[in-house]
C-alpha cells in the first residue's frame, strides 16, 4: 500500500498512546546507508511557530550518528503487529549486525532525501532546528537523574519541525 501526504492539521491521535506505549521508531540516512531505532521518549507540538517533534537520543546509540550527520530524520510509527521488530530495533545496534533491516523484518523507505520505515502505518518527516545534550546539573528533580541515568549517558534533544505527513 502506498503512502499518501496528509495535512498535519487532519491527524488526530494521542500522543502518550502513540510514543510511550506503541513506540516509533527514528530513522536516518540515505539510499546508501541508513539506521533505525526504537524510541518510547518523544513528543509533538508547536515550538517557534511550527510542529515538532523532540526525539531524544543517547550517545552510544548508533542512529544518533545518521541524525547528526544529517538535516533531516524520520519517526515512523508501525502497527502493533510490528511489535517484535520494535524489539530487534530497541536492542540490537546496526553496528553489530550485517544488516539490520533484515533482522528486524523491515525495508527501508526513502522520502524526501531520507530514511523512514515502508511498514509504518504514518511518517513524520523531519527537519532539524535544534539539538542540545542533556547535563546532570539542569536536572530540579535528582531522582529523574539517578534513575534514568546511573551509567551517566545522557540524551541528546532534537527539535525538529514536521515538514510532511505520509499516511497509509
């Protein structure tokens, strides 16, 4: 089935649903190259006048390479029958293995100058604005620090405005 552009101002879904508990996967890179992985930390909204996502990601993680190399990155979001390639994509790294997208069952789709996943369900194309490390000191809460970060391996924020919807 192929996917269709739709206006942003016609989605409607709950958010808190679709990352926390359904997961989505941030992808990017090219036709020669590109990674993919599972993110459950996330949200959508309007930051400087447009819609965004903010994606967080973790230093060791081998997409982060491909959305920093890049202006621009993708966040798919798969139906619940995808759920074991979820799981091959939050833990197994496209360092380790010969082909990932294999592993995890999934094809690489190309839009827009980059990487998104052809079993999703919706696409948000993405450009980069803004990204900042996350540093122990800014935290008002310790225990959001030492809870989620006792190896000290904090997130990156991305801020990146959805440039185009794709929907099946």
């Amino acid at each position: 089935m192929a996917f269709k552009e739709k206006a942003i101002e016609e989605l409607s879904f709950n958010p808190f649903e679709k990352i926390s508990k359904q997961w989505m996967l941030i992808t990017a890179g090219d036709e020669l190259k590109s990674n993919t992985m599972t993110a459950s930390w996330g949200g959508v909204g309007i930051m400087w006048g447009r819609p965004v996502v903010t994606a967080y990601i973790r230093p060791q993680r081998y997409t982060k390479e491909f959305v920093d190399m890049n202006d621009t990155f993708t966040i798919s979001f798969l139906p619940e029958t995808q759920r074991k390639a979820l799981n091959v994509c939050g833990s197994v790294s496209g360092r380790d293995v010969e082909d990932k997208w294999k592993e995890a069952g999934l094809h690489p789709y190309y839009a827009d100058g980059t990487a998104a996943v052809e079993e999703a369900e919706m696409i948000f194309v993405c450009r980069k604005l803004y990204y900042q490390e996350m540093y122990p000191e800014c935290f008002t809460e310790t225990e959001c620090d030492t809870k989620w970060y006792p190896e000290a391996d904090y997130h990156t924020m991305y801020i990146a405005e959805i440039t185009k919807v794709l929907v099946k």
